[in-house]
C-alpha cells in the first residue's frame, strides 16, 4: 500500500475517488492475470468464431438463392451446382455414386426387344427362331399355292376329258362340245322337239352343229342357241322362255348323245320350221330366201 500511496502522491490523484476505483481494477485484473495467466483473457476464438459461422451461413445461404434465381435463366449454372447437390440422397457406398466409373463392358451387347432388355446371346437365338417361323409360313403358303394351281389344272384337265369332239356328217370338220355344252343342247332339243321321235330330236342337234361350223353363224353351241337376228332370238323356245322350264326327258337326253356321236340326218340344212305353228309371213320368208331339204315329223328343214 505504501507504494500506491507514494505513486498517488507522485501522480497526485489520491484527492480523486475515480482515480482511486480505476487504480483498484487495474490492480486486482494485474493480479488475475499473474495467477490465472493471460490465456484465459485473450482466447476468445470461440465466441468471434460463433459471430464468423452465423456470418458466414448466412452468406452461404444468400449464395445458393442466387444460383437458384441464375438456373432458371442460365442452364450452364446446373453444371457449377452439380458437384453439390445429391438429389436421390444416394450413399458414396450403395455402388449407384459410382456408375460412371464401372466397368460396363458387359452392358455393349444389350438389345432393346419390345421394351425387353436382351443379351447378344439371348437375341440371336430369338431371331433364328422368328425367321425359321417366317420360312416356315412362307413354305405353307407356297405349299398352298401349288396346291391350288394344280387343282385348277386338274379341273382344266378333267373338263377337257369330258369334252366330245363332233364329227360333222356334211363336213369334214369337227365341233368341240363340253359338258355345259351338252346341256344346253338337250334343253333346246327338248323344248323345240320334244313331241319328236328320237330322228326328230336329233335333227336339232344336227342343225346347230352344221351352224358351228358354217361361217355365216357363231362358233359355239351357246353363241348359235342364244343368237339374236335384229333383235330377235333366232330360236323361239329361247325367245319366249320356254327354254328356261322344260324338264328334259330321258328320250331326249338319248338322242342328244346319239348326235354327239355322230349320227347326221340333216343333209347339212342350217334352218328348220314347223310350219303349222308360224306364221305365214315368216313360212314365205323360209320359202323364198332357203332351199328347202325334207320334212321330217313337224318341221322343215332348209339350207
């Protein structure tokens, strides 16, 4: 004490009571400092540290919304965010982090089928079997193809065989008739002679041979029974449809094939009328304009 009294002295502050206090404190902190030792002063990292840490959050913060407002107009800010943002909050260890650094060798083959991932090894045999099943579809169509072509010849075949070639009595050419053909002969024979004795019958069948084969008249059994002269069915049983529902009776179907196999009556006539049941006016035109033949049962014949 006798030394701070003489340092008062010396200063002259022992009048003044602040002086006095602020001489105190100065002491008793000199004190605290020999004892505690200045360490416990002067580290104050820790507090300066929480006011750095709250300032420094803060700025992080203020920078992550500007990179937020700066993405949505600069999509090259995604890349510098990139390396900090983990949106699956996937682990270093789950083994997706590190993808990119796999080996993926084993991933070059694969083949995308139908939404279906597929190994090289597992589409080539997929492949092999589609295209069997391809070459197999196309061996039965082909299959079916030659079957239908040989059917159709075999029709082709089979109608041929049951076509008849005519010898022509009055001439040495002959007429081709097949199976339609022949009925169409026994409906015409029938509905103009079908009251007739079989001579009778074949000599309509006669007539449309020696027609066939006559240059003035069509060439078929069918071109010769439905031709029309100025408008008019040159038959009359096709002209007022009597040809159409006759019932052919066995009688005729005899003589027809008779014809067909060669017997001729008709001395080459092309015309024949039944006088009784024409009129007048048509039997005149047979008379004046034909060379008239013979007269068998109902009819005339004329070439």
């Amino acid at each position: 004490m006798t030394l701070i009294y003489s340092f008062l002295q010396k200063r002259k502050m022992h009048e003044n009571q602040h002086g006095i206090i602020t001489v105190v404190i100065a002491y008793v902190l000199s004190a605290a400092m020999l004892v505690l030792g200045s360490d416990a002063f002067y580290n104050i990292n820790s507090a300066a540290a929480g006011i750095s840490m709250d300032t420094e959050e803060e700025t992080n913060v203020i920078g992550m919304s500007d990179r937020a407002a700066q993405s949505s107009t600069d999509p090259s800010s995604s890349l510098l965010q990139a390396p900090l943002i983990n949106p699956y909050h996937l682990e270093e260890d789950s083994g997706l982090m590190n993808l990119a650094s796999e080996d993926i060798s084993g991933y070059e083959d694969t083949v995308y089928l139908f939404g279906i991932t597929l190994a090289d090894n597992d589409y080539q045999p997929l492949m092999e079997k589609m295209q069997g099943y391809v070459a197999e579809r196309k061996e039965i169509e082909l299959a079916a193809a030659k079957k239908a072509a040989a059917k159709k010849a075999a029709a082709k075949k089979a109608e041929k065989l049951e076509s008849l070639s005519v010898q022509v009595a009055s001439s040495s050419k002959t007429v081709t008739i097949t199976k339609a053909d022949v009925t169409m002969l026994e409906r015409i024979v029938e509905a103009e002679a079908g009251g007739e004795d079989q001579v009778g019958k074949i000599l309509i069948a006669n007539v449309i041979f020696n027609r066939i084969i006559d240059k003035h008249f069509p060439d078929s059994v069918e071109a010769v029974i439905f031709q029309k002269n100025d408008g008019d069915y040159q038959f009359s049983p096709v002209k007022n449809g009597r040809y159409w529902s006759v019932d052919v009776s066995k009688d005729t179907k005899k003589a027809v094939e008779r014809a067909l196999s060669g017997e001729d009556f008709s001395e080459g006539a092309l015309y024949f009328v039944a006088r009784k049941r024409t009129t007048s006016s048509s039997v005149r035109w047979f008379d004046n304009n034909l060379e008239w033949l013979f007269k068998h049962g109902g009819h005339e014949f004329y070439r």
